[in-house]
C-alpha cells in the first residue's frame, strides 16, 4: 500500500485551507486545537476529496462520481465535484443534520436518501454508480483519501516545528487519524470514538476488523456513524499503536460548550469528541499536545440547545 501525504499536499495546494492552530490551556496545560471546523465545506474532508478527484484522468471525470456519507465526506465531494466540473450523487442517510443536507445540495449534488439501520450504503452506492457509469469515492476506504487527509498531520508538524508528543483525533472510518499517523510518524496517535460506535477499538483489540454491533445506541455523533473500518486505516493505526477510547453524549456536550464558551468556536458533536476525551480525564492532558476538531457542521438549533 503506497500513501504519500506530501504528494497530496502538493496536489491539493491552494485548493484547501491551511486551518489555524489554536493554543489553549486545559487543567492548565498548554495544548493546541487544530481548527477544521473552519475549513472549507466545514470539515476536513475536502482535503482527501480533493486529493482523490484531482488524481483522476479526464475519462474518469467525464464519468462523475458516487459519495456515500452522514455529510462531511459529502459536502467535501459535492464542492470538489462542482470546482472539476464533474457530476455528484451523494448517498446519504434519512437522518443526517439538515444542515449538511442543505450544504450538500447547494453545492450542485444529486442526493439518494437511505435508511442507516435497515439499508447498506455501500450497497446502493454500487448500484448507483454501476447504472451510470460513475466511480465510488468512499470516505475512507482509499489510499488517496487517506493521504489527503494526513494534510492535516503536515499542517501540525510544520506550524510547531515538528511532531507535537500527541495528537487527539476524532474517529469514525479513521482516515483522519491514519492520515495523520502518516504524516507524523514521531507522535502517538489517539483516537476517540462515540460509545457503543467503537469499531475501531474493539477492532484493534481484537487484532481483526469487526462490526459495529446492530444495536449500537443513538449518538450526537452523526459524523462518526461508521459501521465497519476498513483494512487500510485498521492497519495503519495497528502498526502505530494508536490508543482509542470512547466518549458519551454527556462529554461531547460540554467539548461543544467548551470550544464555543472558551474560543468562539462552533464544533459539531463528532468533531469535538477527541475535545471531549481530554477534557473528561479519559485522555490525561500533555504539554504541546495536539486536539484536532474534525468538524463544524452543526444545525444552529442543535448547537444552541448543547452550549446553553
């Protein structure tokens, strides 16, 4: 498996932002949050969305593409598809945030809705992209996808001067933190995961990948809504001994307040949970270390209810 995040840092120049990074203090030790929230599309995942459809050969463009997501991957893939001038059907689920509805939508998308519990997503994605000749872009599951987002990593490494000890990072398929795992081999890697929407650490625990069980609970994170990791981003945070944990609805409520309280920052559920592990003490906070939040899609409604 070749992953080169430089080569997708030069590919996707000037077509991202270079979020900033934030110092802040927790239990009063010094920490960085790097700010994806305020990306373009708001959230990370335009940078491997990019990657991945700047790669592809004129043939492969003329095709267009086939996205499945809860949102971020989605508006990520619509804004990419719209700049290419490339066409996009983003299958989402019934119950996604509306605002990443409506973002997904308005940047040009053609949207499948299905039902998460009862219906595969990557199922109809095949289908679809079967019928009309368009290629699937999955969020995760791509070498390509995978080194666009450790652009994130880069970013980090270049702003401090080099690895910070730490990095905490929200996770659902992982191509976040594999990403960044990559691009910043000297730092440990943290994940954090919605409690009973633990893949990945059961997965790594087990030494193989397993499901997310069929009764997993209802969470505040839509965006780490993953059913099942993929070989690429379990092996890579296999190899680098990444430590995952879990957070409840009850500490990403106060990651949300926190952000919003203490930097004005507007975080959504799943982008605020590595937020959440650090601060409820299941991360232990270090000096320099670095929190990454993944995501600032949050219907206004919902984030008024979860910062009052």
């Amino acid at each position: 498996m070749h992953i080169n995040v430089l080569a997708a840092a030069q590919r996707i120049q000037g077509q991202v932002l270079r979020t900033p990074l934030l110092e802040s203090r927790i239990g009063g030790v010094r920490v960085w949050m790097k700010c994806e929230c305020l990306q373009t599309g708001g959230a990370f995942k335009l940078r491997g969305a990019t990657n991945r459809l700047v790669a592809m050969d004129d043939d492969e463009r003329a095709r267009g593409v086939v996205a499945f997501s809860s949102g971020n991957h989605a508006q990520g893939v619509a804004i990419a598809a719209r700049r290419l001038g490339m066409t996009a059907t983003i299958v989402m689920p019934a119950d996604a945030p509306k605002l990443k509805i409506d973002g997904t939508r308005a940047e040009g998308a053609r949207i499948v809705f299905y039902d998460r519990r009862t219906e595969s997503r990557e199922a109809i994605s095949a289908a679809i992209a079967a019928e009309i000749g368009a290629i699937v872009v999955p969020s995760f599951d791509d070498p390509f996808i995978v080194e666009g987002q450790g652009t994130v990593g880069l970013e980090i490494a270049d702003e401090l001067g080099g690895d910070p000890p730490s990095i905490a990072i929200p996770v659902g398929g992982g191509g976040l933190a594999s990403g960044i795992a990559l691009a910043c081999p000297a730092s440990r890697i943290i994940g954090a995961e919605p409690e009973g929407w633990d893949d990945m650490a059961r997965s790594l625990a087990a030494g193989t990948i397993v499901s997310v069980k069929a009764d997993a609970p209802p969470t505040l994170c839509d965006a780490l809504q993953t059913p099942r990791v993929s070989p690429i981003t379990f092996e890579i945070l296999r190899d680098r001994q990444a430590r995952i944990v879990a957070v409840n609805d009850t500490e990403v409520t106060a990651a949300v307040r926190w952000a919003f309280v203490e930097h004005r920052l507007v975080v959504e559920p799943g982008g605020a949970a590595a937020l959440a592990a650090v601060l409820a003490g299941t991360v232990e906070a270090e000096d320099g270390m670095v929190i990454v939040l993944s995501g600032g899609n949050v219907d206004p409604a919902l984030h008024a209810q979860l910062i009052i």
